[in-house]
C-alpha cells in the first residue's frame, strides 16, 4: 500500500523552514519538534473546554473538541503509516487542525462570522488558527508564536479548502495555486471519518438518535450490524452497536487508503511535486464510499446536528456570543488589555472576535452570566 517515496513530505528542505530561523536538534526531527510545540501550546490545552457537537449538560463522556482531536490524529497516523507518508508532519496537522475553532462549535462559529460580516469582515476557522500559532501564542523569547514549520503553516489552512491568491494575497507564502501535499489533504478526511462515527456514536448515547433509525438511514452501518448480529444473537445491542461501529470506521480508512493509492498509480504520481500540480486532490474515497459517506453525513444533519434539541443549544450560543460581542463593541474598555493594545492595528471588530474565539464554552457563558448580571443593575433590575 506504500506510495513512492518521494510522494512524502521530507524532514528535510523548504517544507522544515521556519519564520525565525532555528539551529537544528540533535535528535529530534522539525515536525517531531512542531507536534510538540502544538501539544504544548494553551491553545491546545482549551479544546478540553470546547464543544464537538454536545455541550457539557449533557454529560463529560462525549467528545470534546480535546478528544475528537486525538481520534483524527489516530485514524490520520494509521493513514499515513499506511501510505509510507511523513507520520510526523501528519501527526502534528491532525492535532492542531481546530485549534482555531471558537466555543460551541459550528454555532460559535456562525455566530462569530455573522457579527464579523456586519463590518464587512469574515470569520474562518483555518485562518484563525493561523492567528493563534503565529501570534496568539507567547513562548519565545526571541519571537511571537510557536514558530512553526512552513509545511504545518500551509496545512493548518489549505487542509480543508483552498483559498484563492486574488482574496487572500496575505496567503501568498503558502502555493495557492497548488494542492496541498497528502500529509495535509488526508486530515480532512480523517476528520470527517472520525465525526462520521462518533456522532453516530454520541448521538445514540444522548438518546437523540435510536439504534432503528440508524440501522434504517446509514447503509454503511446497516451493512456491519446486520452482519454481526446474525453471527451474535442476544448479545448486547449497545456491543453490537459499537462493534458495527468500529467496522464502519475500518471500511472508510481502508477504502480511502485503496483510493488514494490507485489515483497516484492512475495520474503516475511518482513525487510530491507531482501531487501537488495534479487538478484535484489526490486523496479521496471511491465513487461508492463517496455516496456512502454523503449519506450518513445527511442523515447526522437532519437528525442530529439540525435536530430540535441541539438547535435551543445552538440558539443560546449565538446569544451568547452575539450579546458579548455587541458589549464588547460598545465598551472597548472591557477589553483585557493585552488585546485592546493591537485594536488600533488589527481594528476593533477583529480583536473582538479574537478574543472571543479564544475561549471555553464555560469560560464564556460565565463572563455572559456576569454581563447579564452587570446590564440588570445598570437598569435597574
Ligand atoms: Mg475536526
């Protein structure tokens, strides 16, 4: 299943630059080095307290944004061993692939772009997480940032889309105009292949979804379970369940590492360079697992992420943010002082959203609950 090669990324070269130059370790690779740099990072440490898909009332066993991360890092690693790429480099885009996610998930993240429209501005994940290891983050003496690699900087923003030269010419550094190397296409995939399942997993878990509905609406689980409970009579469903599971997650991995492996050998890739000026991504699942995994995808959206109750806690989220990012506006003087001090460069609409994005879901509904508190007395509540 190896790949030639020349078709990974070396530890070596353009791809290892830094920013600031550094003298190399002695035993430590530049991606090894990047990796722990991510894990050591605060940013890193707050994915605890951010939301996947279910926000803390519902209990701690589901997955944080912490722990889904590990799972992409997992399935990315085995993917990547698989193929013969850089494990390191994939390894480290795995681990620091939402670190620019705000709190409550995709509706913090709705809410934040929505505020940020208002001023003719956007806000993108990707592009914050930039912010964060190239700015946010004070570990050095010698500069700001974690001073990472230039092939962990490309990652973090082409892994899930491309950007075009002519909107983001401050994104020029990093070959716009070519794909990603495999390290950084495959992340996406194994994000998707981890929430795929643990969605299924944890929305069974809330009681939100039912074992039936899934079997009825998710071909590819339906396949497994079906199989396996012919072969298991009376035992456990919820084993049954998590057994389906595990061979659901097994056929997306395998199916992308075949796929992904037979385009290289179709487009007679035989170099990183040849990955990269191919038109369109190289990794990628077969045209069946294809229709096999929008199909699940559907039905955790219109029976999971856009369901009744998840859409409340949605709501509370963009109030949430919404509300503060207005007072914050409003009353700069609010503000920390370590971001007031950048509004005059960066201007006050970004700092907000800077700084809101930063934290942990508990984080801000207690600074919410404070603001309520202050706003009641302020009118004589
Ligand atoms: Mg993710």
């Amino acid at each position: 299943m190896v790949l030639p090669s020349a078709c990974a990324v070396p530890d070596t070269g353009v791809l290892t630059e830094r920013r600031h130059p550094e003298s190399p370790h002695p035993y430590r690779s530049p991606f090894q080095r990047d990796r722990a740099r991510i894990i050591h990072a605060r940013a890193f440490r707050r994915l605890a307290g951010k939301t996947q898909v279910f926000t803390h009332r519902y209990s701690d066993h589901f997955r944080s944004r912490l722990t889904h991360t590990m799972e992409v890092a997992q399935i990315a690693r085995t993917i990547a061993t698989t193929l013969g790429l850089n494990q390191d480099l994939t390894e480290s885009l795995a681990l620091v692939h939402d670190i620019g996610h705000p709190p409550f998930g995709h509706a913090g993240e709705r809410a934040l772009d929505e505020a940020l429209q208002k001023h003719g501005l956007r806000f993108d994940h990707n592009l914050h997480a930039l912010r964060i290891v190239e700015y946010f983050e004070l570990r050095y003496l010698d500069f700001r940032g974690l001073n990472l690699t230039l092939a962990v900087r490309e990652g973090i923003i082409k892994h899930s889309r491309d950007y075009s030269p002519v909107k983001h010419p401050e994104l020029v550094a990093y070959f716009l105009d070519q794909r990603p190397p495999l390290e950084a296409q495959i992340i996406d995939l194994a994000d998707e292949i981890a929430y795929l399942t643990a969605d299924l997993d944890d929305g069974l878990e809330a009681g939100i979804l039912t074992l039936d509905s899934i079997r009825q609406h998710v071909s590819l689980f339906e396949r497994f379970y079906a199989q396996i409970e012919a072969r298991h009579p009376g035992a456990l469903e919820k084993l049954l369940f998590n057994e389906a599971l595990k061979h659901m997650l097994n056929a997306l991995v395998g199916d992308l590492i075949a796929e992904t492996q037979h385009r290289v050998q179709l487009h007679n890739i035989a170099s990183l360079e040849g990955i990269r000026l191919v038109k369109d991504r190289v990794a990628g699942f077969s045209a069946s697992m294809e229709a096999l995994r929008m199909e699940t995808k559907r039905y955790l959206y219109d029976h999971l992420y856009n369901c009744e109750e998840l859409t409340r806690d949605h709501e509370k989220a963009e109030r949430v943010i919404l509300d503060l990012f207005q007072a914050w506006s409003t009353d700069p003087a609010l503000l920390p002082a370590s971001y007031s001090a950048q509004i005059e460069e960066e201007g006050l609409p970004r700092i907000v959203a800077d700084y809101i994005a930063g934290m942990t879901d508990n984080f801000i509904l207690d600074l919410h609950k404070e603001w309520q508190g202050a706003t009641a007395s302020s009118i004589g509540i």
